[in-house]
C-alpha cells in the first residue's frame, strides 16, 4: 500500500499524481489521507468537526476528481481524518501495511523546507515505512532509475538489500554514486563487493568542492531518475548528510528522494 499525504495544495496534487504513477508500474493500491484538526469554541454547545469534515470531503472529491482517469483505479481509498497529520500517519504505518508514505513540498527549498520541520522531521525519525518526498520541479513521471549516494562507509546486508528490493519493486535500474574528496574516507570493500555481485554501476565522482555541489550536478543529468538515502539506524541519513553546509543545502534538488 502506497500512503500519499495531501492537503489538497498544488504541490499535494503534483505528488499524489507521481504517487499514482508509481502505483501504477508497480501495481500498488494507493490510500489518500487527510488529515484535519478543529477545536469548539467556549461556550458552543456543537463542534465545527462535523464541518470542517464534510468541506474536508468535499475538497478530496474534488481533489480526486482533478487525477487522470486512468490513474484512479489505483485509488483503493480516499480518507479525511480527524488528528495532526504527522500523528495520523504515524497511526495509518501502525495499524494498516503500509509500504511507502508519500508526500509532496513546494518551492526552490522544497526538500529542505520538509526535512528540516516539525512534522517531517517527527515521520523520519519514528515512521518505520520508507518515505518519497516529492519537490514540486520533480518531472510528473514514474522512476526510470534510482540513484543511491553513497558515502563509502559499511553497511549492513539488510540496508543493501533494501536498495536492491526498492528497486526491483519499481522495475528500474539502481546505481551507486560516492563523490570523493581529500576528506573521503576509503570505500568500504565488503559492500563494493556487494555492488559488484550483483551488477550494480558504482560511478566514482572526483570531488573538487563541495560534495552537495557534485551530487546536485550529476542529478541533474537525470532528472528522471529518483534519489536514494540509506537511514542509519540512530534515525538518520549517511554520515555526509550531517555536515552543516551539506544538510543545508543537499536537498535543494528537484528530484524526488527515496529515504529507506
């Protein structure tokens, strides 16, 4: 199950589109979720939840209705739920099987602005299902590749094994990139042995400046092909990605991000 986020923003529906496309080529059912929050006012004696739900509804029929025709089959369902939306998908990746949660940003910080709040930085932290952030640029399309930054430390089998089962999931190619520096730490042998294994291209980018620089240089290259991060198991990304100047400006790309 693919759980898309939406606020029924411009950028929402830009998601929930590539969403959609991705349920497609992977034959997934595709859950839409709401999320709404309403308080009583003292001394009412009824709740504005009753109305604020059914406007909520009425705005994801219409939010539904603005989706190609041929990608709503994949819709196995269209939820407005009363709750923070950070605390009703955290519920949703409990309680229901949940395979990817998807959501949407905006604007030219769009992967920063989502990483670095409040709510994104709550799902990453505790949601146990992988995440698609998807900027607003992104191309509305399905992956053709997945691109895996990698910074040359271990990794264990289980995190090498992801990579390769998102990709088979998305029926794409997956390639390894490692930009190398004066300040890179030599490339773990074990799992360049797993990439050569199983045929994995492992592309050794010379890194003459900022390693957020050459990523976001090679990335537009191909802007078809989806990003990859590795979490960590202290609930975050690969070493490099901690670097104040990195972290600030790493995720200033238009591709979508894959974070498992």
């Amino acid at each position: 199950m693919i759980l898309i986020g939406t606020d029924f923003s411009v950028g929402s529906l830009h998601a929930a589109k590539i969403g959609l496309l991705l349920a497609q080529k992977t034959d997934s059912k595709v859950v839409l979720l709401n999320a709404f929050k309403a308080q009583s006012r003292t001394g009412m004696f009824m709740s504005m939840d009753r109305y604020i739900r059914q406007a909520a509804e009425q705005d994801m029929a219409e939010f539904v209705a603005q989706i190609d025709p041929a990608l709503r089959p994949f819709i196995h369902e269209a939820r407005v739920v009363r709750g923070f939306a950070e605390e009703v998908i955290m519920q949703w990746d409990e309680d229901e099987n949940v395979g990817l949660v998807v959501v949407g940003t905006q604007g030219s910080s769009a992967i920063r602005e989502i990483f670095m709040g409040r709510t994104a930085n709550i799902l990453l932290n505790k949601l146990n299902s992988p995440i698609l952030a998807i900027p607003a640029e992104a191309e509305e399309r399905a992956p053709t590749g997945l691109i895996f930054a990698w910074d040359g430390r271990p990794l264990d089998v289980t995190a090498c094994d992801k990579l390769l089962n998102w990709a088979s999931k998305m029926k794409v190619p997956l390639e390894v990139i490692h930009v190398h520096t004066n300040h890179s730490v030599p490339c773990d042998e074990v799992v360049k042995a797993f990439f050569k294994r199983h045929q994995i291209k492992f592309d050794i980018i010379p890194g003459e400046g900022d390693v957020k620089d050459e990523i976001d240089d090679y990335l537009q290259k191909f802007p078809q092909n989806w990003l990859t991060l590795i979490k960590r198991e202290r609930g975050f990304f690969e070493p490099f990605f901690h670097d104040s100047m990195v972290k600030r400006e790493i995720f200033s790309t238009t591709n979508p991000i894959l974070i498992i």
